[in-house]
C-alpha cells in the first residue's frame, strides 16, 4: 500500500492511545481491522509515532502539504521518518519500506538520495567463520608467504557443479508486450535439474580440465574416494607429467572434503607431489571455509558461470561443450592475474587477523 487514508491513520492514532502508547498493540490492531495478513505490511512504528506527533499538533491525522510547494511528500517529517526508518532497518528495500511507512516509493527514493546522500550497496555473501578459523587462517596465510615467493608452483584444485537450467533470477526477467496483452508467460524450472560435476586444477601457466564426474551413460555421479582417485590415476597424472608448469617443484592444493583426504587419496597425492601438498592433514593444513583463498572459488566457478550460460545449453552435451570451450579459452594473462589476486588476498588475510577480505576485490 503506497498511501494509508484518513481513515487509516485515524484509527491507528486511536488505537495507540487506547493501548497506553503502545505501538506494537496498535500495530497488530491495525492488521486486524483491515485484513492484513503480515504485520511488516502495516503501518511501522516510526510512521504511527509520526502521525500521534501530527494528530497532538494539528487535531488532525491528514498529512499537510508543504506550504508553496507541489512536491508535498518531501517535507522535513517525511525525511525525519524516513532516516528513522533506515536506522531501524538498513537492509530493507526501498519498497517495502516505502509500503511501511506509508509514502510513495518514488518519494522514499529521492529522500534517501537526495536528502539523505545516501547509496545502496549490495551485500557480499560470505561463509561463517568459527571462531577457531581466525588463527588457522592467519597461520596457513603466514606460512604461503613465507615459504613462496610466489604461487606460480601451485596446482589449485576443486569441483563443482553446473546445473542445466543455470541460475534464473524472476525479479530481473520482463517480457515486453503491447499494453493490456499479458502474454503471461512461465518460466518451468524442475524440481531436481539435470547437472554436471566438474573438476578442474589451476595454475598461473594453464589449467586442467575440465574433467567431468558420470558414469557411462554420461549422467553425474557423486564424487567418492574411489571415483576421486580415479580421476587423479586416469585423467589428471597423464596431462600433469606433460604439462609446462609440472616440475619437481610443483605444490598440489586440494580442500578437505572427505573423498580428497581418505588414507589411500592421500598417500596417491603424497607419492606424487612428496612434502608439497596443501590439505587437510598435509604438509600444509589448508584452513576450512575459506573460499575466499582458493582461485578455484573466489574466480574461476564464477567466471566460467558467468560464460557458459550466456548461450543458454539446452542439453547437458550442449553445457559440457560451453564448459570445454570457455576453460580452454582463458588467457595465461588472466591466470597470471589471478595468481597475482591470490597473493594479495594471503597479506590482506595476515593483515585482518583471518578475517574475512573487505579490500580485496578482482576484477576481469
């Protein structure tokens, strides 16, 4: 509801004074009187103290407009409200505050930037941390800087899922039509979409993979020990021995997910890579949830989602052929980037004391 009635707001005044000043009883009040099923839809508690402080000015519940002026709703006790409001509540959307308090949403908008210089800022997901997690991430990042003068020598390795029908946000979807002619048109979205699991390893100098997780009839399977360590055996060691950044120098990073450190994984891992091996129960512990570490998460998942859907796969051949191409199409430049990314997060990790990286941004 963009704007309450006089009638609205004189019985939300009523109700505040025969609840003892309470606008909590008045708001709940409210919601019956009119048929509102949410209480964050009805009048908030800085809009019903807004309209009692009007009400004991003026005898009346109206909202008065600004003497001389047609842009009435920009008036000194809107913004009051307004400012009030954010302060309650910084993350709620112009909209619904804007519904809340009672205004339109353009006027909402305006006094939020206009008069109150104010800029929405998205809000960055991140995982929780425990409170254990601080020192070790502190520790493993001291320990790369000490030991690497650079991560040029490092596989980063790690899989992930692709799902077919890629990530659909309904909010930012329109279809544009004549006026009065609603195509009405759906999006059908399965309940469980068909997937590919993909693993991948990376280097500042290439990368390895993809290497796709199914089984002969080419459906994805569940990443286990076994099928893990067959991928290492058949389809990473091969390439590894030939690639140009494989040298007895070379380090190996994986996470700790359970088939990556079972006892026959790691000691395939050891032989291969011996005293160089960044993971759980390895020459260098690597820190659990820290996606923020790895170049596997903080770039490359995110980077080849942002590519493969582009074309909208409709089959999962089609999606493993875009996976294929947009992994075989990143520049070294790119990579080395991102090893140059990866350093910086390390200080920036020391530097916060293993919290999370607020400075630390990468860009394309």
């Amino acid at each position: 509801m963009s704007q309450w009635t006089g009638e609205q707001r004189a019985f939300a005044i009523e109700a505040y004074f025969k609840a003892n000043d309470s606008c909590a009883i008045a708001r709940r009040r409210f919601c019956s009187r009119y048929n509102i099923r949410r209480l964050r839809d009805a009048p908030s508690e800085n809009l019903i103290r807004l309209w009692v402080r009007r009400f004991r000015k003026t005898s009346s519940a109206a909202n008065n407009p600004r003497p001389g002026s047609s842009r009435t709703s920009r008036t000194d006790d809107n913004i009051e409200l307004v400012a009030n409001s954010l302060r309650d509540n910084p993350r709620q959307s112009v909209r619904k505050r804007a519904a809340a308090l009672g205004l339109p949403k353009t006027i909402v908008h305006e006094i939020l930037k206009k008069d109150l210089k104010l800029h929405p800022f998205k809000i960055q997901i991140v995982q929780a941390l425990k409170p254990n997690d601080y020192n070790w991430r502190k520790s493993f990042c001291e320990t790369m800087l000490q030991r690497f003068r650079t991560v040029n020598t490092i596989f980063w390795s790690d899989e992930a899922h692709f799902h077919l029908n890629g990530s659909v946000n309904k909010q930012n979807c329109r279809y544009w039509s004549p006026k009065g002619q609603n195509p009405r048109l759906k999006h059908q979205q399965p309940l469980h979409s068909p997937k590919v699991t993909v693993w991948c390893a990376l280097s500042s100098r290439g990368i390895i993979g993809p290497y796709f997780f199914e089984n002969r009839q080419g459906q994805a399977i569940t990443v286990t020990g076994v099928s893990y360590r067959r991928m290492l055996n058949d389809f990473f060691l091969p390439i590894l021995r030939e690639h140009p950044a494989y040298s007895s120098q070379t380090w190996f990073q994986q996470d700790g997910a359970t088939p990556h450190t079972a006892r026959e994984t790691m000691a395939l891992l050891r032989d291969l890579f011996p005293n160089k091996l960044i993971s759980r129960f390895a020459d260098i512990p690597w820190p659990p949830r820290s996606p923020d570490l790895t170049p596997m998460d903080f770039f490359l998942w995110g980077y080849l989602k942002s590519k493969v859907y582009e074309t909208a796969p409709p089959t999962i051949s089609a999606l493993k052929e875009n996976i294929v191409r947009e992994v075989n199409g990143i520049p070294t430049s790119l990579l080395q980037r991102v090893a140059r990314n990866t350093e910086a997060r390390f200080q920036e990790c020391v530097r916060r004391d293993g919290q999370h990286l607020d400075e630390i941004i990468f860009k394309k």
